[in-house]
C-alpha cells in the first residue's frame, strides 16, 4: 500500500506499506514507480517524503528511486521513541 497526494504542482508520499513477506520483491520500487508516473500525470513537477534516518530500508528504496535528501527535521519522530529521531525530507523532480 502507498499513500501519496498531489497538489498544485507538488506531490507528497506519506507512507509505503509492504507485507513483510513481500518484501525484497521490489513490490515498494513498485508502488514508489506508479506513484511517480500518476503524479506526473497530475501536473507534479516534484514529489516530496520524510523518513526516519533509522529506516535503512526505505531510504535505499527512495535513493534508488531517484529521490536526494533536501533536510532534515531533527528529533521528528517522538512517538513510540525514548529518544527522539530525526527525518529526512527528500525530493524527486518529476520534469525530466
């Protein structure tokens, strides 16, 4: 399951959800790939996501996708955590 929007001329993915059996199948490259094309055909000439810097997996996915890291929200992610953890915003143009 992916779940992304567009708006205006951007677009957002706010989260990627892959049965853990399923996983390493390239079923999230999979989402990722179709979210990208139905934003552009949406008009988005960028799409935008945050992640944990802990979550190794979804930020190999997102590189591999194209995405490069633009910021960082430091201690973001508070809930379910003893110590806060940072997200990474990262972006893909979507005219090339």
């Amino acid at each position: 399951m992916i779940l992304w929007r567009t708006a205006a001329h951007e677009a957002e993915i706010y989260t990627i959800v892959v049965h853990p059996e399923q996983r390493q199948m390239g079923v999230g490259r999979a989402l990722v790939e179709a979210a990208l094309e139905q934003a552009r055909r949406d008009g988005a000439l960028a799409i935008f996501l945050e992640v944990s810097v802990e979550n190794t997996a979804a930020l190999a996915l997102y590189a591999a996708a194209g995405f490069a890291q633009v910021g960082l929200r430091r201690g973001y992610y508070t809930h379910g955590h003893e110590t806060p953890i940072d997200a990474v915003i990262m972006r893909r143009d979507l005219n090339s």
